[in-house]
C-alpha cells in the first residue's frame, strides 16, 4: 500500500464527464478503486463551449469519484478532442556525444527535445511523440539507445490543440481542484485501451465515435502516427432521426437506443415500432427499417469523412490491421456489419481491454477513452516528458509556453 500509486483520468466527452482513479502496486497491478459519472453540459463537438456549465459536470464527476474514493486526487490525465487537433511531423538530427558513437538515452533525450516544433499563432502543443530513429540516414529503428551511429535523426509528431480549448480544458479542472498532469488527445487514449500490440505493429485507424465528435488516430509500427477530429457523432444521428419523425430530441434519443440498429433490414423486413406520443399527437406505428433509414444514412456518410481523413493522413489504403471502432455510437447492433460493408475492410468494435476487474458499465465502448487515459499514463510515468527547449522560447511566447510545460510534463 505504500508505494501504491493512484492515477486519475477525465474523459471531458459530449454526453458525459467521466472520472476514474486506479491504485497501481509496485509490481504493476492495477485495481480501479474510485469512479464518478456525470452528464456533460457546456460541452459540444468534444471542447468547452460553456466554461461554468462544463465546470458543474466536471466537478459532480470528480465529486463522486472522491465519495467513492475516500480522499481527494490531486491530479489527473485528462482528454482533449475536437476538430481544432491537428498534428504535423517534425525532425531533428543530432551525433552522438559519446566518443565512439554510441547512442546513450541522454542523446535520444536531447534529440526529442531538439524536435519539439516551432508553435503557431494561436495553438499549444499537446503531444511531442518520437515515432522514428534513423541511424546514418538509413536504418530505422525505434529504440537506437547502445547502438553506434554517426549521426542519429529522429520524427516525431507534434500534435497541437487551439490555445483557447487547451487553456479551458486546463482551468475548469484546477478550478476543480485537480492539476492537470497531462492532456491526452481522446483518440490516442483510446487506441490504448481497446488496440493489441500487433494491431498498431501492422497498422490500423482507430475511431472513437462519440456524441459529438468523431475521433481518428492511425498506429503504424507501434506508435500512433496521426491524429484528428470529425465534428460529427452519435448526437447528429439523433438529430437526424427526430427531424425525420418531427419529435423532439429526447424522444429520438430514446427511439435510437431501444431500436436502433445499423442493419435492420438483417433482423426482420418487417418489424414495427410504436411511437411515444407527444404535444396531443396519435401514437402510430412505423416499420423500423424505415426508423433506421436516416440513421444508417448519417453513418454511412460519416465513414465517407472518415476514408477523407486518411486519405488526408496520406494514407492510400486502410492498413492490414483495419479499423477499430469504438466510442459510445459503435455500440448500435449491427454497426460492425454495416461498417465493414461500407468500408470493405476489416472492422471490428473495440472496448477496454486489459484492465482486470472493470464493472460490466466500463467495458462498454463509451469508456475507452477514460480506460486508456489510466493507460497512457500509467505507461507515461517512468519515462520523462518532452519539454520545450530554450532556443524555441521567443520572448512573447513565454507565459504560453510555460501552460504548455504544465501540460505535457510528467512529474
Ligand atoms: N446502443 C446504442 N446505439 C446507438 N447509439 C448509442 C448506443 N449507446 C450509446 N450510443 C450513443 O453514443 C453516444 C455517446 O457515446 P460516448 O459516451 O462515447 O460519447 P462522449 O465521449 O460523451 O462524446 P464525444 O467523445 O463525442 O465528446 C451518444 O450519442 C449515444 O446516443
Ligand atoms: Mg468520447
């Protein structure tokens, strides 16, 4: 119990704010030992719109996860998504400072350092991730430490947030109290909780299909290698739907997850629905191929976004280990079938996994990533984080740079 460590992540998702903590034991093993769920407010698309109403749903979700707890946490790994992410590849080349060539950890150090990229106007760095060595300008490698080189390059992606979001996110949790160890773009925590190792060695797009947001991190040899947002998710399906039937919103909402389903035409051609009524309206009933019509329509587009998105990742096919869905939408029956039909490749729907003794609740989809924030920074903790280096800190960028220290440094 000693050298126990507590980890807290909050996922900041559309629907909900969900607040986890996990006592990790000197010898790795892990028990989830506080949890706290609230339904998000002030949030849309996946960022803060309302600073005070986010603040309420965040505090309520880290409220519960204390009561449940026993004791305050003082930290926490939190997500960031929506569609202001965006992520570039940087490089930098150093030689070995060790007399015959040999790479120690100090040089990988340094060069991941030397990589952090030149910020622009009006965003703030979430991630530096090192994602590639090259030894004497041709032999990749992951790990180059004890190797001889003449001259050491690394890639590294860069994954940068709006200054506006990334500032927010970061106040309403030390408003709650909480320092924020580390922002973690939602798609990369994700891809931690629900991908196997020889999914991101042989390459695979993950996707996060939430309420608001649609999230795209695409793993290759290991590492994640991009990263990026669709402003669409399981909430304009509900949309879609009350427009269709000119019910309200809520009265959708409840339609889509008692009857929803991605290939109803597969269940029964001929199955009806009975629908609630409202404002003095008949009840009457619909067939439900015909409820699920503009559903299946807005999924289908949304994969269309999705293939644009590798497309514009440089991807000319989806990778061998297909892709991944999770997030709270892919948990519509028959969206594995319809998805791997619509794409033509292999798909499959991903939750947590990997984490011994989670409720039923937190296997579902919609709580990857909150699983895969404990993960990522649990897996973070013994390594040192990137910082900014002292040459790339203009003067008028200072106090910036200073949030971004608070955000990415571990410890
Ligand atoms: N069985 C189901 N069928 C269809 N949709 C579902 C089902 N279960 C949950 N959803 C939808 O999943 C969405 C919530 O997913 P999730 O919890 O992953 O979102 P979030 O993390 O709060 O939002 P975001 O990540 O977009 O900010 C809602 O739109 C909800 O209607
Ligand atoms: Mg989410």
């Amino acid at each position: 119990m000693l050298n126990d460590i507590y980890y807290t992540a909050i996922d900041i998702g559309t629907s909900k704010v969900c607040t986890v903590v996990a006592r990790v034991g000197p010898e790795g093993q892990l028990k989830i030992v506080g949890h706290g769920l609230a339904p998000s407010q002030g949030v849309k698309k996946g960022q803060i719109i309302n600073v005070d109403e986010a603040q309420e749903a965040i505090e309520a979700s880290i409220e519960e996860a204390h009561s449940s707890l026993g004791s305050r946490v003082p930290w926490a790994y939190v997500s960031i998504s929506g569609n202001h992410i965006t992520c570039t590849n940087t490089n930098a080349l150093l030689h070995p400072s060790d007399q015959n060539g040999q790479v120690s950890l100090e040089d990988v150090r340094t060069l991941t350092d030397m990589s952090y990229p030149e910020v622009p106007f009006g965003k703030e760095v979430i991630h530096v991730i090192p994602i590639n060595y090259v030894v004497d300008g041709y032999r990749s490698m992951r790990n180059p430490v004890g190797i001889h080189a003449g001259r050491l390059q690394v890639e590294s992606l860069a994954v940068f947030g709006d200054h506006d979001n990334v500032n927010e996110t970061t106040k309403v949790i030390q408003n709650s109290n909480v320092e924020v160890r580390s922002l973690v773009m939602g798609g990369l925590a994700s891809g931690e909780a629900v991908l196997t190792e020889s999914e991101k060695e042989l390459g695979v797009v993950l996707v996060d299909m939430g309420a608001g947001s649609t999230d795209v991190a695409i793993f290759k040899n290991g590492t994640v290698w991009y990263g990026a947002s669709i402003p669409v998710g399981g909430n304009q399906l509900t949309r879609d739907l009350s427009v269709a039937l000119g019910m309200p919103y809520y009265f959708a909402e409840e339609l889509k997850i008692k009857w929803g389903h991605a290939k109803p035409e597969a269940i029964d051609r001929e199955a009806e629905v009975l629908l609630p009524s409202f404002q003095g309206r008949q009840r009457r009933l619909i067939n439900r191929t015909a409820l699920c019509a503009p559903m299946v329509d807005r999924l289908r587009e949304t994969f269309g976004l999705i293939v644009v998105k590798t497309q514009q990742a440089g991807l000319h096919r989806i990778p061998a280990g297909g892709i991944v869905f999770t997030g709270g939408t892919s948990e519509m029956p028959g969206f594995q079938k319809l998805a791997s039909e619509a794409l033509g490749c292999p798909v499959r729907v991903g939750a947590p996994r990997n984490i011994p003794e989670i409720s039923i609740d937190h296997q579902r989809p919609s709580y990857s990533t909150v699983m895969g924030l404990l993960q990522w920074g649990i897996k973070q903790h013994s390594e040192r984080r990137v910082r900014p280096p002292m040459d790339k800190r203009s003067f008028s960028q200072k106090p910036l740079l200073e949030r971004i220290k608070q955000v990415i440094m571990v410890n």
